[in-house]
C-alpha cells in the first residue's frame, strides 16, 4: 500500500511545483508587460509627457496669434492714420510743429537724486 502512495504523492508534488513555476513565468511576464507599459517609450509616462508639452506649445501658439494681431493692427494704423504717427512723433520722438516748444518732465524723484 505505501508503495501504491507514494507515486501520488510524487506526482502531487511535481504537479505542484510546475504550477508554482508556469505562475511565477506568467508573474514575472505580467510584471514586465506593467513595466513596459507604464515606463516604456510609448508608455504612460510617455504620453503624459507628450500631452503636457502639446498644451504648452498651443498656449505658446495662442499667445503668438494675440501678438501678431495687435502688430496688424499696428502696422494699420501706422499706414493709414496721420493722427497716431503724429502722436507718436510727438511721444517718442519728442518732435514739434514749427513754432511749438518742447519741455522735458523731470520726476521728483530724479530731480532730488541729482540735487544730491
């Protein structure tokens, strides 16, 4: 009767320890596969990367479109309307028509500094 037993008992045994290794290869397959897909190039963190730099590149491009805008506005008025290119003649160029005087503004802070 023993000997009977213990030929199930070694096969229980080897019946066992394969199913311990085909579950440690299919851990370790799974482990590799949640590597790969969270770290890998084309991964999570990849594309949580890719997405964040897209956004940042459309804020730029939005921000980029508003400034060309206003120079296209800019440049329109400067072709077209006499009273702002005298206005900024007048500002920042500190031009005059003949017979005006200009007279420069000195803060008052400047002016104590140089005092001193």
């Amino acid at each position: 009767m023993k000997r009977a037993a213990e030929p199930r008992v070694l096969r229980k045994k080897v019946v066992e320890t394969q199913k311990r290794f085909i579950r440690g290869i299919l851990f370790l397959i799974a482990t590799t596969l949640l590597i790969v897909f969270i770290f890998g190039d084309h991964g999570l963190l990849q594309l949580y990367k890719l997405k964040r730099e897209r956004a940042e590149i459309q804020n730029h491009i939005l921000k980029l479109r508003q400034n060309k805008e206003v120079l296209i506005t800019e440049k329109n008025r400067l072709e077209n309307d006499l009273d702002y290119i005298e206005k900024l003649a007048r500002e920042k160029y500190r031009m005059a028509k003949p017979g005006e005087q200009v007279f420069k503004v000195i803060p008052k802070q400047v002016a104590q500094d140089s005092n001193k």
